[in-house]
C-alpha cells in the first residue's frame, strides 16, 4: 500500500490507516486522521522533510513518519 512518504510532489491521496503509536499526537491534532485528503506540496533537500497540505493545513514531517501513514491515491 501507498504512503505519504511515496507521494510525488502535487500528487493527492486519502488518509486510510497507520498506527496511532508511530504517529506523533500534534499531527493527529493538525488534523492528520483517516478520511482526511493530503497534498505532497513540497519536498526539501535531500527529501526530507516533506511539506505537505492536509484539508487546508500546511505542515512539514519527516520522512521516517510519513512511511507510516498508508494512503489511498487520487487519480
């Protein structure tokens, strides 16, 4: 499946699943939660991190994380 982490920049998927566990509490509160659609805005030197556009928020997250959060691509 899919992640954040091989998204390709201007590349739109879904939220699907990841392990509440792995995934820090101030993104779940910055509204990184299944259902939710998320944008690969922009991609730092050397990959990492990855900026991103989840329903309307920007947010920046490392690439270690973003492999743990599985996603469905929009075509």
């Amino acid at each position: 499946m899919p992640t954040i982490a091989s998204l390709q920049k201007g590349e739109r998927g879904i939220i699907k699943e990841f392990s509440i566990d792995l995934v820090p509490l101030k993104l779940l509160e910055m509204g990184c939660l299944p259902g939710n659609e998320v944008t690969l805005v922009q991609l730092a030197p050397f990959s990492d991190p990855l900026y991103l556009n989840i329903n309307g928020s920007h947010l920046a997250i490392r690439k270690e994380i973003a492999s743990c959060i599985e996603i469905e691509l929009i075509p």
